[in-house]
C-alpha cells in the first residue's frame, strides 16, 4: 500500500520537500513512504503521525476479529458512529462487509509490520483517552523508530473522537503552524 502511495506521490510532486501526514493506519503507512522517499535521498520536512501504532503485538493488543467485535470498537470509542453502522449495515450490507473487511486487513497488515529506525523528525498527536481494544502507550515505540527526535502533542478525546470538534479545531492549528513553518498552508 505504501509503495502505490509512493508512486502516486512522485507522479504529483517528483522531488522533495514531503509533508507527510496519516491518523491510525495512515501515519504508519505514511512513515513507510517516508522511507520508501529516504531510500531515494528526498528530504522529508515534515511527518505526522495522529495517534499512529508503530506496529501491533497481539499479547499487547485485542484486535477485533469479526463485523459485531469490530462494530463493538467502533461505537465504543464513539457512540455517535453506532447508529451510522446500523443504518450502513441495513442499507447496503456489501459495503459494510466491505468496510469491516478492510479494517481487518489493516489490523492484520499491522501485526506483520515491523518498522526499523528512519532518519526522520515525528510530529506524534497523540489521543488522551485509550480504550480496552487500544491501551498500548503507541508512542513509545516511534520514540526508538525516529532518529531525529519526536514532538509530542497531547489531542483530546479517543482514538476516533480526537478527530472531532475541538480537538479537530486543535489538530488543524498544529497541522497548520507546521506548513507555516514550511511556507505552506492547510
């Protein structure tokens, strides 16, 4: 996934500076572009992860396994999706099988992922709130993995709920005073 990415990225822009941005599964995909963009001598000014696994270990970690678990996680962390899941699930069963097929391949993809050190600064928003399918410390392993240090910034809410409201408001002035800094804008 990250090498197509990858080459989506290179066709648009061929040459760095990259800022590279992904929440969950996106920051891990994007910390592999980043290396995949390394290993060609490009320069990444910025990398973003929003409350980003560096991988998953399974005796730290219970991954969801079916539709119901995975619903269960989803509407644990935000209530307001359950109803949303419902309604996908009755109207169109295909893409909510969909849906939850992909979240499993993403889950599955990150139990075999094993980052190793990149010469790279993150910029770690992590969420406040952990949940019972989620508890894990996520940062403590991109502290090993960036070899240019880690910023870190506190983001209320869970997982999901982070993206939200305020803390939606919070991410985007972040995001925002980091493009700034390298004289873009979000």
């Amino acid at each position: 996934m990250a090498y197509d990415y990858f080459n989506i990225i290179k066709s648009i822009q061929a040459n760095g500076p990259y800022f590279l941005c992904g929440s969950s599964i996106g920051g891990t995909i994007a910390f592999e572009i980043a290396r995949l963009l390394i290993s060609q001598n490009e320069d990444i000014a910025f990398l973003g992860l929003l409350d980003s696994p560096a991988s998953l270990n399974k005796e730290r970690i219970m991954i969801p396994k079916n539709n119901q678990e995975i619903k269960n996680y989803i509407s644990s962390l935000c209530p307001e999706m359950k109803d949303e899941l419902e309604r996908i699930g009755k109207r169109d069963h295909k893409a909510a099988d969909v849906f939850y097929h992909n979240w499993i391949a993403h889950a599955t993809s990150l139990l075999n992922y094993k980052p190793s050190p990149l010469n790279v600064k993150i910029t770690y928003l992590m969420a406040e709130d952990k949940s019972e399918f989620l508890p894990l410390d996520l940062i403590s392993d991109w502290i090993e993995l960036a070899k240019e240090g880690i910023e870190i910034h506190s983001i209320k809410g869970n997982h999901i709920s982070m993206h939200m409201g305020n803390s939606a408001k919070e991410i985007a002035r972040i995001l925002n005073n980091k493009l700034q800094a390298g004289n873009l804008r979000l």
